[in-house]
C-alpha cells in the first residue's frame, strides 16, 4: 500500500517519460514495472503474461478493429464528397452558408466512421479548397472542421466508449445511446454559434450564396442516404437485440463493402490500403491497452484507488466538486497528452473514485468523452488542430487554434450544462433499457 503522494510521483513519471518521447504504452508499462519491482518485488511482474491475457481475450474488443475498418472503407469510397455536396444544397442560406456544411457532414460522417481524425482529415481535404475558393475566413473554416470533427468520438459508434465500456465493465450499448443526445445537441450548439459569429461579423462567410433548384436538392440527398444507412443499421441491430456491439461492427463493415461496391469503389488497392491501416490503428490502441491493464493492476495491487477515495473523503467535497475538479484536471491534462492516452491512463486511479462518489458510470463515460473531444482541439497536444493544419498546408498552426477557440468555449460551458443536467445522458439510456 503507497499513500497519494506516491501515486502522484508515479503519474509525474509516466507523463514525463510521454513528454520525451517514449510510445504511451511503453510509458505506462514502464511505470507499472518500476513501481511493481520497487514496492512489490519480483514475483509481481511474472503475472503480465497472464494479465494481458485474460484483458485481450475481451469479445468486445473484436469491434475495435471492425469499427476502424468500417471508417477506412468509407474513407476511400468518397462518401464525404457525396454528402458534403448534398448538405451544402440545404445548409447554404443560413448565415454562416457553407460553414454549416462543415458541422453537419462531420456530423453523419462521424457517426460512421467512430474517429475524430479520421473524420478531421476526410472532411479537412473535401471543404477547405471549396471554402478558401468561395473567400470565407481561413481560422473560422479551419476551425468549424476541427470542433466538428470532434463529433467522432461522441456521436455512437465510438471506438473510445468501447474501450471505457471494456475497462469499466460498463454496457456499450448504453454508452451508445447515452452520446446521441449529446451529440445532436452540441451539433446544434456549434451550428447556432456559427449564426452568432456570421451576424455580428457577417464577412467570415464569404459572399451569400444562391438557392439551388429544389430537383437538384432533392436528387442530391440520396448521397445521404448510404452514411444515414449504415448509421441506422449498426445502431438499429444492438437496441432490436439482434446482434451485440462487435456484431454489428461486423454489419456495418459489410454495409460500407456494399456502398464502396455500389460507387463503383470496390478495389484491391482500396481493400489493402484500408486493411494496412486498420492494422497500424487498431495494433495501437490494443497495445497501449496492453500497458493500461498491467498498471490497472499494479494500481490495484498497490491500493491506489483506496488511498484516493480516503483522500476524498477527508476532505469532505462532494459529487459537484470532485467533477468540477475532474473537468479541470482533464483540461490540463489534454493539453499535453493524446485523448484515448489520457482516458486510459487515468480511468483505473480516476473510476474507483467516481464509483464511490455516487455517480453514474455510463454518465461519466459520456463527461469523460466530452472531456476527451475539448482535448482534440486543445494547444500544443491538439490531434485535429494539427490533421487540419496538415491538410490546409499553408500559414501557422495558430490560424487553427484561434479558429477553435470559440467552440472549446462553447463545449466548456456545455460541459458546465451536462453537470447540472445529467438526464440529458441518462434519458435515452433509461428509455431503451
């Protein structure tokens, strides 16, 4: 048993060696392995065999590299093309125009693909050269894709509430359904925001743009129609009871197949370059949850999260200011780590703790979730400020930064709102089971 000043000097540890340079699972091995060796002796460390075993012989995990493959698919059939075209048919006499346009075919395309990144970068390559053509402001533009793409890991499937459902032995199902309405809503709160900026400076959106032909609309939705599809199915097959979570990643992979064939798509070279890097993707975030679990259980071991509780405890805070606590520890901490490092790294020290405040866990993976989007677009560590500084591939990366500062604003004090509204999350959970 180590105190909470212990537990603290391992967590400045593993950050540090993050900081240099080190791979993020090499880090947290490394640090479970010295504080095993060092307070626990030798026969500790013979169990990682058997602990990473036993925490990746998980069924659920399958959908992990089905839900990445499913995203690469869609990638590289030119889905987002489609859909961005057809959205800005009906999003572009709003004030804001095509910036509208950005939020919602990041919003569909996020809830196939189940990555911020993936979605940064797929819709960063189809609407920047459309916009800087049309002369919108270049921070606001790069700004609307990098919050939007954010939506990934929020609206369902999401790879990250997969992981925190398998570490935390929460329902993924219920995870599911817990970011929909969320996810909606901060769709909607970005797209307000952006009517805000464009009325009081109404030339961040370039020239207004004329109406298109009603035909030409309604011709042009059907290129909705194959994201909206897959979307439906993966999610209809889990509330129906037909088909688990992996079930219905597997699904889903077969529904994208059939669009990629349908567009004319369907390549040898299409299929190896998506499984290429469904292989890199998935073999990282397997093996940082490789080193998460040993040190879970070094964590355990060392009565971490007992020490913690006490702490807690003793100093009489409740629910809303352990929260409060949390929202600021993980808006330092993205600053400086990767997001899914940052869930996995913290959950075993940081859930206990939650457990034993009262709060709901599905709940939590949802603030946890948004915590985790507000890092993406959060300086120097930011993973979308640089996937849209790469695409646009011109002026400096503080372009970009100040073009999301108004939407990490805005998800602050929606975070704020979830605190003080928590059935916001829970509705749709409770309904469905």
């Amino acid at each position: 048993m180590i105190g909470v000043g212990g537990a603290v000097l391992g967590f400045v540890m593993m950050l540090t060696m993050m900081l240099i340079g080190l791979p993020v699972a090499v880090a947290m091995f490394l640090t479970a392995l010295i504080g095993a060796w060092t307070l626990m002796g030798w026969p500790v460390l013979t169990t990682f065999g058997s602990q990473m075993w036993s925490g990746q012989n998980d069924f659920i995990l399958t959908a992990i590299p089905l839900f990445v493959f499913l995203g690469e698919i869609l990638v590289r059939s030119g889905v987002a093309e489609g859909l961005y075209r057809s959205l800005s048919d009906w999003l572009r006499r709003l004030p804001g125009g095509l910036l509208h346009s950005n939020i919602g075919a990041s919003t569909f395309f996020a809830a196939v693909s189940g990555s911020s990144v993936a979605t940064a970068a797929t819709i960063g390559n189809v609407a920047l050269p459309i916009l800087a053509e049309r002369k919108y402001d270049e921070r606001l533009t790069a700004g609307t894709i990098a919050a939007g793409a954010t939506l990934g890991i929020l609206i369902p499937p999401s790879i990250n509430m997969i992981i925190y459902g398998s570490m935390t032995n929460t329902s993924i199902g219920q995870l599911f359904a817990a970011g929909l309405v969320p996810g909606l809503l901060l769709t909607g709160c970005f797209m307000a925001l952006i009517i805000g900026i464009a009325l009081v400076k109404p030339g961040v959106a370039g020239p207004v743009m004329p109406a298109r032909p009603w035909n030409e609309k309604l011709r042009n939705l059907l290129d909705v129609l194959p994201p909206l599809v897959i979307f439906v199915v993966v999610m209809g097959v889990i509330y129906a009871g037909w088909a688990t979570p992996t079930e219905s990643a597997a699904i889903g992979v077969v529904a994208a197949l059939a669009v990629a064939l349908v567009r004319r798509k369907l390549t040898l070279p299409l299929l190896h370059e998506a499984m290429i890097s469904t292989v890199r993707i998935s073999s990282m975030i397997l093996l940082i949850m490789v080193g998460a679990q040993f040190l879970n259980f070094v964590i355990g071991m060392l009565g971490i999260p007992q020490a913690l509780t006490r702490a807690v405890a003793n100093t009489g805070a409740g629910p809303l200011g352990i929260l409060l606590l949390l929202m600021l520890f993980y808006l330092v901490l993205g600053c400086f780590m990767e997001t899914l490092s940052m869930m996995i790294a913290t959950l075993p020290v940081v859930f206990p703790l939650v457990l034993h405040m009262g709060i709901d866990p599905v709940w939590f993976g949802i603030f946890l979730v948004l915590m985790m989007e507000i890092g993406l677009i959060t300086p120097p560590i930011g993973m979308n400020l640089y996937i849209v500084q790469g695409v646009r591939m011109r002026g400096s990366i503080m372009d970009v930064i100040w073009g999301a500062l108004p939407f990490v604003l805005l998800m602050l004090a929606f975070t704020l709102l979830l605190i003080a509204w928590p059935s916001m999350v829970l509705w749709l959970p409770g309904l469905l089971f």
